[in-house]
C-alpha cells in the first residue's frame, strides 16, 4: 500500500483561524492515522497581502496545536522558477498556448456566450494561432467529463465543456494558483488531499493539469466549512479568532483539537478524545458532509474538562505565566508557582480555561490589604453581631499550633456547639471576609491554600470594616 502524504497549504495573508486550524487537524491525522507524512507548505506568493508577520503566527499556531510536520517546510514563493519549468513543458507537449486577448475581449466573450444561453468563458479564440507570447493557457479537452472520487462528498464529475481553458501563466510572468499548486503537490510526494469545499471548484481544473503532464492524480476530500450557530458563516463574534486568540484566551491545544475534531467528525457518540485516540480512530468515513455548528458553549465544556484532567503542576505554570502577561514581570515575582499550585486544586473543578481560572484566584493572590469587597455581600453578611463572632473565631485561629483542614474543622465544631448555631451562621461571614465575596472552594480548603497569616489578617480586616 502506498504511504500517505498530505499536506497542509496555508496561504499568509491573515492569520490561522479556526477553520483553517480544522482542516490542517483532519489533513493532519489523515496521516498519522495511516503511519504516513504531514508536509506544510506556505502559499506566500501574493507579494502584496501576504506577511511575515501571519507566516510566523501560522507556524508558531501550528506548534502549539501540536500538528508537527515532517520535512522541511516548503514556501512557494521561491519556487516560480520551477512553475513556469513546467508550463514551458505543457507549452512544449501542445497542451497550453499563448493567448493575447485583453480583459475586455474576453468579458465581451462571456457577454455574448451569456446572451445565447451558452456557459460563460473564454471562446478559445487563439488556441489554434501559434502565438510565441502573451499569457499562457491550458488545452481543455472539448469532450469528456474530469470526475473523481471525494473522500467526503462522494463521486464528483464536471464535463469539461463547461470549463474554461484557464490561465497558467498572467502577462507579468507569474504562475496562477492551480498551477502553481499541482506542481508543488507532485513535487512535494502530495497523493492525499484534505481541504475546504470552497476548493471543490478547483479540484477538476487541477485534475486536468494532472493528466496533461502524466502525473498521478492525488486523492482529494472537501469537507464542509463551519457555521456560526445562527447558521450563517462563521465570524468572530461566532468564535472564528486567530489560533493564538485562544491561546491568549487561556484554553488548552489539545481541547481545541478535540472540539474542532467533533465538527465534522464523530465516533458513536464518544465526546472527548485525546491526541493519541483521534489518530488511533480517525477515518474519512467518518467524516460529515454537512456543515457544522460552532458552540462556544460546548467548546468551554470541553476546554473545561480538559482543564480538570490536566496535571496540577501543569496548570499552576500556565496560570504563573498568564499572572506575569496580566501584571508584568515585577509585580508577578510577589506571586510564586508554589502559592499558584495549592490554588489550584481547589478551581480546577471549577474553570472553564486558565484566564478565568486566573480570576477566580485573585482572592487567593492579592495581600489582605487589597482585597476588594463585594459592597452587597459586606452589607449582608457582615453585621454587628457577626463581626462578633467573627472575633471570636479569630481568637481561637490565633492559639491553634497547627494549622491544618482537620484542626480548622474541629476548631469551627467546637465554637458552634459553645455557641449553640448552626454553620450557615458563621459561613458566609466568614467567606465574606476572607475572600471578598459570597463565593468560593470549600472554606477550610480556601483557609488552607490562603495560608494562616494570610487568613488571620483578612479576617482582621472585615472584623474593622
């Protein structure tokens, strides 16, 4: 069986958005599923829109998905020698030829052919007249159908009657699109490619350049795009940001692979894969040929279990390093990982990504003398008669020698049996005044990771509110 090659053909005038990102996993795990190879290739020859700048943040989107590639990555740009090699050779075989109508005569062609109900295209007026210059065209075959196979959408067949004898070379010199990416494919080892449907149009055009050099024709697959949830194309309030958005967002690689696996791919009814399962069960049958539905909802669901599943020590970098995008690198260094690590255990239950885990622990990172009350909750909870007891509370947490859950516990039992009231007396008072807020982990948990000096100080501080 012949190894699959595939490909991934970004071109760089934007960044890698989610779309892209799906089709650049499916082309992916095409291969690795298989055992075969994952090429990248850049498509930067549009000299005016394309930038360094969406080449490095394509690359650098690429690495933290953890969609490797193999081999070097290729740039089109610098092969333009190599493509008008190639048109010289179709020129050479009689398979293309010189054509030197304007613009304008071949809008009017399309003019007249619309008005006699014929397909709209150019007429091929100088196929036939031996010209040695102007752009370059390919002989489309008068007769006969392209069709193929799509690995997603089934069997595909255009009649070639309706096709234009397209443009290979322009009048500067340059290689057009398809050209230019039949022969990097072939070059490249491509026998596999996975990509938008908007390419469906593409693919019988470049299936006759294939068969006009003799070349093998590739597999191809199209898969439909994705919609925002009122089902229209996706845009940015939809979800459709720049890969590194998401990173910035605080969500895991691996959980954006999986959702983006899910649009357009299933197995049975199975929701979260990893890395690992998705190219063990990966396969175009199972690929859908609808379009699917972007849900931001869902893909926080799906980020946040990845978050409850991901290695403690992991997270607590991850929040250091955000702490440190947030504040700056001075103000950080009064936030070490060691205090990050013993947050969070007590959220990762709780958040869905890493920015709104870093939120939920700002309670647990700012000196007692910063933190922020809630005004309600103060005014709620935080009466006369429960700063009252809160004092008391304090008094005994001063005297205790070790500081723990368990002796926290028996502490707080002890003072509701003196005092004859039940805990709901004593818990919000308290979660008040140690984290600003009527919300929080468990309270002898919270107490823990907060530290006795930090504890004590903050209830001081409500007790003189």
């Amino acid at each position: 069986m012949t190894k699959i090659v595939s490909r991934f053909a970004p071109s760089p005038t934007g960044y890698l958005h989610i779309g892209g990102a799906r089709t650049a996993l499916f082309s992916w795990l095409l291969a690795r599923a298989a055992g075969g190879e994952f090429r990248l290739r850049i498509e930067d020859t549009d000299r005016e829109r394309s930038t360094q700048a969406a080449t490095d943040a394509i690359i650098d989107s690429m690495k933290w998905l953890g969609l490797e590639h193999d081999g070097e990555i290729v740039f089109q740009s610098s092969r333009m020698e190599r493509h008008n090699e190639v048109i010289d050779q179709l020129l050479d075989a009689g398979h293309a030829y010189y054509c030197q109508c304007s613009k304008e005569d071949v809008d009017a062609m399309r003019e007249r052919a619309m008005q006699e109900g014929r397909k709209p295209k150019y007429d091929g007026t100088c196929r036939a007249m031996g010209l040695k210059e102007g752009v370059v065209r390919l002989k489309t075959p008068q007769d006969g159908a392209t069709g193929y196979v799509d690995m997603v959408k089934g069997h595909i067949s255009v009649e070639n009657v309706e096709m234009d004898d397209m443009i290979l070379r322009r009048s500067d010199g340059t290689p057009t699109y398809n050209l230019a990416v039949v022969v990097d494919d072939h070059d490249m080892g491509v026998n596999t490619v996975m990509r938008g449907d908007d390419h469906v149009n593409n693919t019988p055009r470049q299936i006759l350049i294939y068969k006009a050099l003799g070349w093998e024709v590739p597999q191809f697959g199209h898969v439909p795009m994705i919609l925002g949830p009122d089902k229209k194309k996706l845009s940015k309030r939809h979800g459709a940001l720049s890969v590194m958005e998401y990173e910035k967002m605080g969500y895991l690689p691996e959980a954006v692979c999986n959702y983006l696996a899910r649009l357009g791919w299933s197995h049975g009814d199975q929701e979260l894969f990893s890395m690992d399962e998705m190219v063990r069960l990966f396969s175009t049958d199972n690929l859908g040929k609808s379009p699917s539905v972007f849900d931001l909802t869902k893909f926080e669901w799906v980020n946040g279990q990845y978050m409850q599943e991901a290695a403690p020590e992991r997270i607590a970098d991850l929040l250091h390093e955000f702490h440190i995008r947030e504040v700056g690198e001075e103000a950080a260094k009064a936030v070490d990982k060691a205090t990050f690590l013993r947050i969070v255990p007590l959220l990762q239950t709780r958040a869905k990504s890493v920015i709104d885990m870093l939120e939920q622990a700002q309670p647990f990172i700012v000196d007692a003398s910063a933190l922020p009350y809630d005004d309600k909750a103060v005014e709620k909870f935080l009466t006369e008669e429960t700063r009252a007891l809160l004092s008391e509370i304090l008094e005994r947490m001063e005297a205790l020698e070790e500081y723990s859950e368990k002796s926290l516990e028996d502490l707080h039992r002890q003072f509701l049996e003196d005092k004859d009231i039940k805990f709901k007396a004593i818990a919000q008072p308290i979660r008040v005044a140690i984290v600003g807020k009527t919300q929080s982990p468990g309270l002898f948990e919270t107490m823990i990771a907060l530290g006795k000096e930090q504890t004590l100080a903050r209830l001081k501080r409500a007790i003189t509110l």
